[in-house]
C-alpha cells in the first residue's frame, strides 16, 4: 500500500476517489487509523471516500466511520456525513463527483449492498443538476452495479434500481471497488454505455490468486458530449515489486 500511495502521489493527481473498504471488521481501532491513513494521504478537500461493506460489517458502524470520515464524505452543500445522506456531490474542475453508499451491515459470511429507492431520487437529480451545469459526471459506489460482477453472497440488491437511474439520467463514468479486480464494464445509459470501472484492491500481495495491488489513474479532458476519459491501471509488478503501468485504455473520446 505504501508503494502505491508515493506513487500516487508522484503522480500529482488533481483528485483522489476511494471506492470503500479502508478497513476489516470496522472495530473502533481500525476507524481511528484509518482518519489517520486519510489525513497522511491528502487534504479533504482532495480526497473523496464511499464506504465499503467492511466499513459498515457490525451494526453502528458505519455511523461512527461516517462521523470519523465526515470532511472526506461532505458535499460542497456541507452536509454532514452520515448514513442516510448520501449520495453527495462534490464539484471540480469540470467535474462532478457523486459519491453513492451501499454499505450496510450484514449477517455472518455475507457482504451484500444495497442500493434503494431513496438513494436513487437523490442520485438522478443530482445527475440531471450536474448535467445540466455541462459537468462530467463521476458516480463512486462500492459494489458494482453490474449483474454478475460479485458472487450472490458478495452482491448489490438494487442493481436493477441503479442501471434505470443511468438510462433515464445517464452518467459519463462509474468507479467501484468490493471484487478486488481491475474490471471494465459497460451499462446502459441516457446517452450511450457508461463505462463501469474495478480496481484490485491496494493491499492485495504480488503473486497471489488476485492481482497484486493497483490504483486507476484516469484522464478527464473535453467538453459536454465530447468528453475524453483516458485509463491507467498502475499496479504492483509480480516480479520485483515495483510499481508500472498496465494496459492503458481509452473509456470514452
């Protein structure tokens, strides 16, 4: 993780989205560390965070993770933090970041999401405000809105709900985490395929069954309608444990 955070950070991004899961079991010593770990990564207002399963896995939670994460999770609105609030829009640039949460509490063994109907009014109106302001919409959600990306157990109840937010609404690109792959979908949107984007997860060791540790280092560029969305994966390598580029692709442009 450390290797890929100075990468990152050589990298001089202008944003960094973190698509949930900071910590394991979400006991009040992993939220502690993990406001540490943001605050070591960047400033607030240079850092947006969704929270994962693993971030809400016992009851309460998710509301203390909130609270202790709240100026990484606050819209430009500035309301607070917490479940129930979401999602939140945060503007930069020519870009809109929509942070979604479907992270929950779950029984033993399982790791679902959910994504309802409240959620779902909040997030189209907010697509169609920015859209509207001419604004590249990013939505972050951790489970992936896509049917069969996750095993039963690991999946998100509301996919269905979410892909009709995309066609009547439409969004330019959706980022998750939850698989732990660096994975590349497609949904149905208002006006074209949105891209829906995975990345294996930072901690995740070299020569495993999943790829070694990644992050995506997207390029956003253009104009409404016209925009331009240029993907990096940069990952740990197998081999020697440095970090390097892998597969670049062009999403949209």
């Amino acid at each position: 993780v450390d290797r890929l955070v100075d990468d990152l950070k050589a990298a001089r991004p202008d944003h960094i989205a973190i698509t949930g899961d900071l910590m394991n079991l979400a006991l009040g010593g992993e939220i502690e560390l993990s406001r540490l770990w943001l605050e070591a990564l960047g400033a607030p207002h240079d850092v947006s965070v969704v929270p994962g399963n693993h971030d809400a896995y016992v009851r309460g939670a998710l509301g203390r993770a909130c609270k202790a994460w709240s100026p990484y999770m606050t819209g430009d609105a500035g309301e607070p933090a917490r479940p129930g609030a979401f999602p939140y829009l945060r503007v930069r640039g020519q870009v809109a970041l929509i942070g979604v949460s479907s992270a929950r509490a779950t029984a033993p063994f399982m790791a679902s999401g959910f994504f309802g109907a409240e959620q779902a009014r909040r997030l189209s109106r907010l697509l169609d405000e920015t859209r509207e302001s001419g604004l590249c919409r990013v939505v972050m959600i951790h489970h992936p809105p896509v049917r069969g990306a996750a095993a039963a157990h690991k999946r998100l109840f509301g996919i269905g709900r979410f892909q009709e937010v995309m066609r009547r609404h439409g969004a330019e690109l959706v980022l998750h985490g939850h698989t732990h792959l660096p994975t590349t979908y497609r949904i149905d949107g208002r006006d074209g395929a949105v891209p829906v984007i995975g990345v294996a997860a930072a901690g995740q060791a070299p020569r495993g069954k999943r790829p070694a540790g990644q992050y995506n280092l997207l390029a956003i560029s253009g104009r409404p309608g016209a925009w331009t969305i240029g993907l990096t994966r940069r990952g740990i390598s197998d081999v020697d444990a440095e970090v390097h580029d892998i597969a670049p692709e062009t999403l949209a442009g």
